[in-house]
C-alpha cells in the first residue's frame, strides 16, 4: 500500500489523499429482495425491517368511504320518527305552543300529571296548567317569553282532574322550529312532594321539642309574616309572656315537674288565643303570643285571658298539686298598619311592658304606652 493512501473497502478501494470520497447511497423499497450471499448484522437489521414494514401494509384497513348522501338520507329518513318518539316518552312534562299561547301538543308525562285526556290539553290556553290565583302570572310570563324575554320559569299551583291540587315549575322558551304553529317549549315539572319535604323540614326545625310549640325561631317567622299583612289583617299585638314562681319549683321538686309546669303553660296558653292566632316558646318559662286584633282593647282583652288561665293551680305528676303558686306576668304592644312597623321595635316595647308587670308584683299585664 503505498504512503498517503486510505483504506476504504477492499483491495481496489486506494485512493489517494488528495482525491475526495464520494458518499455511496443506497435506497432501498420495502419489496427489494435482500441479496444473497453472507450476511452481516448490519443486513439482518435491513432485512427485518423490510419485513415489519411489509406485514404493516398487509394489516392495514382499506379506508371506509361515506358519501355526504348516505348520512343525509339516514338523517332524514329517521328523525321525524326518533324525535316524535323522545317527546312522547320524556320523563318531563312538555307542552308545544303556538303564537297565541295554546297548547299544540302535550307529551305522556303532562296528560299524567294533569289526569287529563291528550284532546283536552290541545287547543287549550296556556293556563289550563295553573290553578287560582297563577293563571294570569303564567299569562304573563309566557308573554313576555313569546316577544323573546328569554326563558322564563314560573312555580305555580296545578289543579288535577280529580280537584286536588300540586306544585310545579314550568320553564317557557320561544324556539324557532320553522313550523309557525310550534312557536314555545314548556317544560312542567311537578315539585309537590319536594315543597312537602321542605316543608316538613322547617316544621320541625320550628318546633320546641318540649311543648310542641313553636320555638323562637318559628315565632319570628309568624310575627314578620303577620305584620308583612297587617294592610289586610289590622293591627297585630304582641304579647310577651314570663312565668312567676317558676324557679322555686325548679328548685324544690326538680326539673322532671319544672318541664311538667311548662307543658301546662303551653296547653293552657294554647286554649287562652284564638284559631289564627299563634304562641310560640322563645326559650326557659317564656312565650310570645302573636294575635291579630281591632285595637288595643282587643290585644288587652286577649292577655288578660293568658294570665287568668295560666294563672290557675297546677299539679306535677307525683306532687299533685303543687304547693307552690306559678301565675303569669305579660307585656302587651300593638302595631298598626298606618304606623310605621318595626319586628323589633315592638317586641322591645311588650318587653319593657313585661318589666313593668314583674316589677310590681306580678300575675297581671302592662300595655306598652309606645313603640
């Protein structure tokens, strides 16, 4: 081998130092037969990759081919049927509109909970769906639903076929259908037994465990209520109520025949105010009647007879009748709807007058001056 030569393959491959290389490039198919002869590991690793990318090819799925007629043909050929169907058995109550507020279609759910026939719903006006006093809010509401207030959602009472009555909320949304008899979608969802759950619930969240009363808090709820409505009630009168002597029998004969006492107060001050009235325990040996009266006459002639009933002798289970005397003092306040009113401001009032009764001596009534 002569000087300044390099080896680059076999004995031919001499070239000289000054001459360039050219690069030696080799393409190669996937079907291009691996030649015969030895083999070198660098023609092993050729040969298996021609073969992996040949059973690729094999295994690959031929494309599926849709033509945009195929799917607009399915589309139309079941839509009318499918959809018809989802309104028919849709677990909601649903009712289609037109313009003039009357019903073009009612679903299964609607004629169920109604217990009305398919034909007596359709043609009907909207407030077919809602009983006194809700037929005109629905009215309304659907009106402003149809000139594209958005969506409107309304609870009201429903009236059933057989004259009892539930609650539903009804959702009203105006749709372009491109049929201009089907102008609003309403969806009508009974919430009977929700409301009666909630209510249960408040019940009994508004209970004083002991005597079944009212507690303070059910007492707050009935005085704001009442006064809310005192434009069409009248005056309202609030009465705070406190027991005399009822630490001393807490004292000598325990709490068994002090709560004995409290159940006592609570029937007897029941029987003393009349049906529409209410009495509610705000917490020990206090009460707070709530009664809706003419005048003040009226709301002294109501405590009056809360401290003459209490104010008899009690007996406690195995005591009998209890050696010592529990009576009742009582603070009188009377709110009129010409006045300004205030839950507060009164309950400080029969509460100041409630002083007044206790401080000389008990077992009567104060009539609060003012408030």
């Amino acid at each position: 081998m002569e000087p300044g030569a390099t080896r680059l393959g076999g004995p031919k491959d001499v070239r000289s130092a000054d001459q360039p290389v050219e690069p030696q490039v080799a393409v190669v198919r996937p079907d291009t037969p691996v030649p015969a002869g030895p083999k070198s590991p660098w023609s092993k690793r050729l040969a298996r990759r021609i073969q992996l990318a040949t059973r690729a090819r094999r295994r690959r799925p031929p494309r599926l081919q849709i033509g945009r007629d195929d799917l607009d043909f399915d589309v139309r050929e079941s839509s009318p049927s499918l959809y018809r169907r989802v309104f028919a058995e849709a677990p909601i109550a649903i009712a289609l509109l037109d313009g003039e507020l009357r019903i073009v279609d009612a679903n299964r759910e609607l004629v169920r909970i109604l217990g009305r026939t398919g034909d007596e719903l359709r043609s009907s006006p909207v407030t077919i769906l809602a009983a006194p006093p809700y037929p005109a809010r629905l009215a309304l509401m659907s009106q402003k639903a149809a000139t594209g207030g958005g969506p409107v959602v309304v609870e009201h009472r429903y009236l059933r076929s057989d004259g009892s009555e539930g609650w539903a909320r009804t959702s009203i949304r105006r749709i372009d259908t491109g049929d201009p008899q089907v102008c609003m979608v309403c969806t009508i969802e009974d919430i009977t037994s929700d409301l009666r759950a909630l209510e249960e619930q408040r019940r009994e969240a508004e209970l004083d465990p002991l005597t079944g009363l009212l507690n303070r808090r059910g007492g707050d709820r009935r005085l704001k209520t009442a006064l809310e409505r005192m434009a069409q009630s009248g005056p309202i009168a609030v009465i705070i109520c406190d027991a005399d002597g009822f630490k001393e029998v807490n004292d000598r004969f325990g709490h068994g025949a002090g709560d004995e006492v409290l159940l006592g107060m609570a029937g007897r001050l029941r029987s003393a105010i009349r049906t529409g009235d209410d009495v509610a325990r705000l917490g020990g040996d206090e009460f707070i009647v709530v009664a809706r009266v003419a005048d003040e006459r009226e709301a002294a002639s109501v405590a009056e007879r809360c401290v003459r009933t209490v104010g008899r002798p009690f007996r406690a289970g195995d005591f009998g009748e209890l050696p010592q005397q529990v009576t009742l003092s009582a603070g009188v306040a009377v709110a009129h709807p010409e006045g300004p009113v205030d839950a507060g401001a009164l309950v400080a009032a029969a509460d100041r007058a409630l002083y007044e009764a206790k401080a000389s001596g008990g077992n009567k009534w104060v009539l609060a001056r003012s408030h």
